[in-house]
C-alpha cells in the first residue's frame, strides 16, 4: 500500500512508521470485517486519510505519543470511536501480519512521555 505523498521533506520516520502502521490496521480491518479483496472500502478509506491527517497535524511532533496515550483528543468523537474498533480488532492480528510494526507500536506506548507532553498532562489536570 502506498502512502500518500504530504509528508514534507523533514517528515519525522516516527511518524512516517505510525501512519504506515494505521494503514495496515485499518487495511486488516476492512479486509475482515468489509472487503476481503482489493482496495479499502469508502468508509475505511475515509478513516485511514482522516487518521493519517491527524497524525500529520499532531501537535506534538516530533515526540508524539500513541494517540492511546495523548492527553490531548484530537480526533472527531465518532471516528475516535470508530479507529478505537478497528485498533482493538487488527491490533492483536498485527503480530502475524506484520510482527516488527506490531512491536513497534507496543514499545512506543509504553515509552516516557516528552516534556511538551508532560506540560499538557500537567494543564489537562489544572483544569480539572
């Protein structure tokens, strides 16, 4: 599967690889639940180039998090609920698939939160 060709030429690898890996997720998904051969059904593919848009736009680049992890929910209630579906079916069947993306991802979620992260955490509880 091809990525699409917005990432500008200091594109962070992490967050090339995050979006690489959501693709393959909501690929695994679709091809499951959908669409067993081709391309991605509409409404997957509406998911994948909304999701790789947040993760472009995210606005701590270049220490993101997992979007599990971030304090801050950037993502449109109905298609966080419908990423969180399709994480929680392709994420188990990604050790299969594609092992070294599934690790990938696991290490990355449970890796320390950068300082801008921290400072959003800490806001985030300051407020409530």
């Amino acid at each position: 599967m091809q990525m699409p060709k917005t990432e500008p030429a200091n594109f962070d690898k992490a967050i090339l690889q995050e979006q690489q890996t959501v693709s393959r997720m909501i690929r695994i998904y679709c091809r499951a639940k959908h669409q067993p051969e081709g391309e991605l059904c509409a409404e997957c593919e509406g998911l994948r180039a909304y999701a790789l848009h947040r993760i472009e736009r995210c606005a701590f680049q270049p220490d993101k998090p997992t979007c599990g992890k971030c304090p801050v929910h950037c993502y449109r209630p109905e298609m966080r609920a419908r990423i969180r579906s399709v994480m929680r079916y392709a994420g188990p069947r990604m050790l299969t698939t594609d092992p070294v993306a599934a690790v990938r991802h696991l290490i990355r979620t449970f890796r320390k939160p950068s300082a801008k992260v921290k400072q959003a955490i800490q806001r985030q509880n300051d407020h409530a």
